[in-house]
C-alpha cells in the first residue's frame, strides 16, 4: 500500500524559507519519479516540480529559482526547498508517486503572511 506523508509546512512571514518533506512507503522509492504539486484557495492543482529516478529535476516555468526539489533515496523521502516565499505561494502542498498510477499524499498546508 503507498503510502506520502507530507511534513514540514506551517506559517512564514513573506521573503521566508521553508522545507516540506515526503516520507514515502509501500513502493520501490528509489525507482520512482516523485512529484510536488500545490493547490492555492479557490484555484486549480498546479503541478511544480518532479525528480526522476536518477535525481534529474524539472520545474514548471513558474517554479524555477525559488523552489529546488531533491531526494534521499535511503531515506524514500523527496523534499522541496522553498525560499523567498511570498503570499501568492500559500496553498496545500502535495507530493505525488510520479509513476501510473500516480499516487497523492494528504497534503501540507502552507501559509505565507505577516
């Protein structure tokens, strides 16, 4: 059974930092490409970021410079630095099982405000 736990969100002031993890179980983790995707009030799934198995990252253009994903395969955990956070990036973070099916933990809520 697959199983991500999202860790890591809460509240940070504007032009902060934070580092969400995923613990991951239930699957081969260090054959897997891994997914962060956020959900913003009122607004649609944006997909942001994945790593591959051999730890080649893509961005959406949007995410690229402020968000930088990486992965530990010993620990099956994939994380997703955020810096210079502004309001427009509060939402519920997900990672996902980037590989059909695809897989979705919980969600970690974060907000960025003063």
């Amino acid at each position: 059974q697959v199983q991500l736990v999202e860790s890591g969100g809460g509240l940070v002031q504007p032009g902060g930092s934070l580092r969400l993890s995923c613990a991951a179980s239930g699957f081969t983790f260090s054959m897997s490409a891994m997914s962060w995707a956020r959900q913003a009030p009122g607004k649609g799934l944006e997909w942001m970021s994945g790593i591959f198995s051999d730890g080649r990252t893509y961005y959406a253009d949007s995410m690229e410079g402020r968000f930088t994903i990486s992965r530990d395969n010993a620990k099956n955990t994939v994380y997703l630095q955020m810096n210079s956070l502004k309001p427009d990036d509060t939402a519920v973070y997900y990672c996902a099982k980037a590989v059909s099916p695809w897989d979705w933990g919980q969600g970690i809520q974060v907000t960025v405000s003063s």
